[in-house]
C-alpha cells in the first residue's frame, strides 16, 4: 500500500464522516466515531498487511465504533436547542425525508447498519455481511425487520404518496 494515512484521511475522511453521520444522525457525533476509528486503525496501518482495502476496513471500524456498547454507555447526550425534526410544510419534500430520518434513527442500531449500508453506500448483502462480520442470512433478516418497522410505523403510515403526473398522449 503506497499511500500515507494523512493522504488517505484527506481523500477519504468526507466520506467517512457522512457514513458515519447517516448511522449516528448527528454531525458532531459522527466527527467523534470516525475520530476513534481512524485512532484505531492509524495504529494498525504501517505494520498491517490486511489493509489492502483501507476504505472498507476503515468503514467496519466505524461501524464496529457506532455498535460498540461503550459507545452506547458513555453518549447519553441529547442537544437541547435543536428541535427534533424541522418545521415544514406538509407536502414538502425535504419534510418527508426528515421524516423518514427521524424514524430510521430509531430502529435498532444493527438494522440501520444495513439500511445505511444498502441503499446509501450501495452495498450488497454479502459487502455488509463483511463489514457487520455476520452471515448473508442474519443481513437479510436485520434488513427484513428494519423494513417491516419502518411500514408499520404510525407516522409512514399516515404519509400519503404524492400523485404522479400523468401526461396525456397525443394521437
């Protein structure tokens, strides 16, 4: 591997942190998971011949940051001033994606992993079977409970699908 770990951070580090901060939800605490990653895996870097994919291990170390059990004891902060979801008009766009947000933001940890991992990393079962260290089958069956979840939530529920436009053909 030629490259340096500060090259490395410099080019990689914005996406790490929007990983981190689609798992976590917060900005500030998404700062602070890929900073205890990166801790980590700069210990490991000159003397570790597995690192010939840094990007991907660098992910499962924040990912293995995000579901860590300490991590859970010690952040037990919540802002204050910051309101839980933003004020919208209801029809808005950015109002249903907020929306959706607050509620990914309460499934379990491991299952938005795997929504994260799936649809904003692009990643198939077998990419996050590696990174969460599970079998195909236990990705299938956390991302299978998140769905669920996420349909039955009273708040998606009550959210109507805009009508599509529809275009007249002329003859």
């Amino acid at each position: 591997m030629e490259a340096s770990f500060e090259e490395f951070v410099r080019s990689r580090g914005p996406a790490l942190l929007r990983y981190a901060h689609l798992l976590c939800g917060d900005a500030g605490r998404a700062e602070d998971l890929v900073q205890d990653a990166l801790v980590k895996v700069h210990r490991r870097w000159s003397a570790s011949a597995d690192l010939t994919t840094p990007f991907a291990y660098t992910r499962r170390a924040v990912t293995n940051e995000y579901l860590s059990w300490r991590r859970r004891l010690a952040n037990h902060e919540l802002p204050s001033m910051v309101p839980d979801r933003a004020v919208a008009p209801a029809g808005d766009r950015v109002a249903d994606r907020d929306l959706v947000w607050s509620v990914i933001r309460d499934l379990p940890r491991r299952q938005r992993v795997v929504v994260v991992l799936r649809y904003y990393e692009d990643l198939g079962d077998r990419e996050i079977a590696g990174v969460l260290g599970v079998a195909e089958g236990t990705v299938r069956s956390l991302a299978s409970r998140a769905f669920a979840a996420l349909r039955e939530h009273p708040e998606l529920t009550e959210v109507q699908p805009r009508p599509r436009r529809v275009t007249q053909e002329q003859p």
